[in-house]
C-alpha cells in the first residue's frame, strides 16, 4: 500500500511529507473533535428517545 502511495504521489511527496508533518497535530484534534460531537449526539438521541417511553 505504501509504495502503491508512493508511486501514485511521484514528486510530490516531499510536499506531501511536509503538509503531514505540519498539519497532523491539528488532523487529529479535528478528528478527536469529530468523534466527541458525534459521540454527544448519539446519547443525546438515546435518551431522548428513552424518555419518550
């Protein structure tokens, strides 16, 4: 998968290695930030759904 990536970005990883670099502490606070909200709705539709009960 890897050289199948690497073959597919040809010259430009390098640029591709930078924009990871630079950019993946904010990747993942975006994706953490993601899960909780989806996490939050998701019991917050569950228990609204219980009290309708």
């Amino acid at each position: 998968m890897l050289i199948g990536a690497g073959w597919l970005l040809g010259e430009n990883w390098e640029r591709v290695s930078y924009w990871i670099e630079t950019y993946s502490n904010l990747v993942v606070v975006l994706v953490l930030a993601a899960l909780g909200m989806g996490l939050y709705l998701l019991v917050r539709r569950r228990r609204a759904s219980q009290c309708e009960l």
